[in-house]
C-alpha cells in the first residue's frame, strides 16, 4: 500500500496563489516579469482573495515599468 502526503484534495492552483502572495518574492521578481506576466499574476491572486499580494507584485513591477497604463 502506498501513502502520499498530498491531501485527498491537492488544488496546485491554490498552492501557487499561496506561494506567490509574498511581498519579499514579488521585490525579487516583479521587475523580471513582463507586463503581462505580472497582470496574469495579479488577476490569480485576487481571484484567491489574496488583494495585499496582487497589490504588491504590481506596485513593485510599476516602479520600475515603462508602460506603467498597462496595470
């Protein structure tokens, strides 16, 4: 018999939501992502209720954004 420590339930999605709500990880990142890669990020995060996180990555990507109308 084979055990997983995986629950019965595994949403990778969630998973990711909960990963990338990171204020530390978004100054890391943000300004390596495109635009749309950070709009996408957002949109998923909010989507998971997590605002603060979504807020940050884009906050962070804008300071350093040259088509800042895009968020």
């Amino acid at each position: 018999m084979t055990t997983t420590d995986l629950p019965s339930h595994y949403d990778p999605v969630a998973v990711f939501a909960e990963t990338f709500d990171d204020g530390m990880l978004a100054e890391h990142l943000a300004t390596l992502f495109t635009c749309d890669e950070v709009n996408v990020l957002a949109g998923l995060l909010e989507s998971f209720h997590r605002h603060e996180g979504a807020r940050c990555w884009l906050d962070v990507h804008q300071n350093d954004c040259d088509e800042p109308h895009r968020h």
